[in-house]
C-alpha cells in the first residue's frame, strides 16, 4: 500500500491509498477530498481510476469534493458515519467494522470529539485520524463535551508505535511550538520542534509520523501522564479526571492560538 498526500484548500490534506506495486496500481481510494479539482488533476496525471472514498467527518474542507468526485467517476463506495449531516455517505460503517481497501484490511475506530460522527481507519501501517489526532496536537472540540475527545485520544494512544499518522491538517509546526511549553524540559519535543522548523521552512510536509513519536512528543497524548499531568493540576485541573486535564490542556493551546504566539516567524 503506498499513501500519497495531496495539499488542498490553504492547510488540508487529502489523502490518496494506491497499491504499492505501480504497474498494477490503476485505481486508487481518497480520504476527505475538501475540494475536487487537485484530487482530479492528480488522478488526471497519474492516469487512475476512482475506486472509493472514505470520510472521517463532516466539516466542508473534508467533504466537499465529494459530489464532483462522485459525477466524475461514476458510482463509488463513500464509505462514513451516516449519522451525521453529510448526506454523502452511501456505505455506513461504525465502530468495529472492517473495510477492506483493496487488498489491505481497516479497522473503523469512532473517534467522536472534534464532532459527534467522527471516524478513524486504522491499518497496522496508517491511521486516518481526520481532525481528531493532528502531529503534534488535536482537533478544537467546539461545544462538544472534553469526555468525547479525551476518550478518543487515549483510545488512538493504545495503537501500536510503529503506525503512521495521517491527520487532516498540516499544523506541525505550531503544535510543537506550544508542545514546548507545556514540557519546556522534555528534550524529544524540543528535537522533534527543530526537525520541523526546518522542514517548515523549507516547505517539506511533517505528516505523516508515527505513533510512537506522537506518544513521546504530543502533549494530547500526555495529559494524564507526569510531568504535564502536575502542570495541568496546578492550572485548575482534576488529576483523577483525564476529561478535566484534557480541557485544561485544550483550552491553554486554545488561548495560545489565539495571542497568535505559535505562528512561524522567519527568524525563529
């Protein structure tokens, strides 16, 4: 299986699952086409066929090529949570269903928080985790309940080290730079922080990544855990309550974004 990341919209990414043997690969699957024409353009290029599409939410910048996908290709399998708004959905899966993509077998996770629909496909190689679980950070949780979103994250935190995070956004960067200071002397973040500023600057892509930096080095997987769980306590938070350390954590990253001190700075 070979996954191909397409930019879209001003920090999306739609996501593109080919077989890995490439004189075979004809057809290929798109996770969250946000908008249609790149995703066309690069099928268009690479002289592919449409196989499918999955969904990992409703919000537009992950549905919205969708229908002229769809007209473009023909009838496909879009393949979601059909108990949310987008009406898109003509194959419902819930948690604990297998798909199959082509040869490759995926576990559908729910992984509800960012929204109350949200899905996560996981493959021992790759975790489509829409905007729930970002490198380096999490989805905003709205109005939603923190119990949702804490719960979602502990339970994509249990999957193996060795897979690969594919979220929907590239915000690297600005998720580091505020991993620091909620571990200001955690040295892997600090590493981890430098790797990206030069890949930021350069215009490299940081996603994908695996889990077992994100569980080293994403403070949403490390709320519950010393030494971010005492800094969060004396921020108000409960210590026995993973819901209340998770929001303490979110609403801190929510301030911090917008004071607009995370933004990249050339001279950083």
């Amino acid at each position: 299986m070979k996954i191909v990341g397409i930019p879209t919209l001003s920090d999306n990414y739609t996501w593109v699952i080919l077989d890995d043997d490439p004189t075979i690969a004809t057809h290929a699957w798109v996770v969250d086409p946000g908008e249609s024409q790149t995703v066309n353009q690069y099928f268009q290029a690479h002289d592919l066929e449409l196989a499918g599409i999955l969904i990992t939410h409703h919000h537009y910048d992950h549905v919205d090529g969708v229908s002229d996908l769809v007209e473009t290709f023909g009838k496909i399998p879009v393949i979601g949570n059909a108990s949310g708004p987008f009406k898109g959905i003509n194959q419902a899966v819930t948690d604990g269903d297998h798909i199959r993509i082509f040869a490759e077998p995926f576990k559908v996770i729910e992984t509800p928080g960012h929204c109350p629909e949200h899905l996560s496909f996981y493959h021992p190689q790759a975790l489509f985790c829409g905007d729930v679980l970002f490198t380096g950070g999490c989805g905003k949780i709205w109005d939603y309940p923190p119990e949702r979103m804490s719960q979602s994250l502990l339970t994509l935190r249990n999957l193996p080290d060795d897979c690969s995070v594919y979220c929907g956004h590239e915000y690297t960067y600005a998720n580091l730079r505020f991993a620091t200071l909620a571990e200001p002397d955690n040295i892997t973040i600090q590493a981890r922080l430098n790797e990206v500023t030069q890949k930021t600057l350069m215009q490299q892509p940081c996603v994908p990544a695996l889990l077992g930096i994100e569980k080293q080095t994403n403070p949403f997987l490390r709320f519950d855990q010393f030494p971010l769980k005492a800094t969060l306590t004396e921020k108000g938070a409960e210590a026995n309550n993973p819901a209340s350390l998770f929001a303490t954590l979110r609403a801190w990253k929510d301030e911090c974004d917008a004071a607009g001190i995370l933004e990249m700075n050339i001279n950083d």
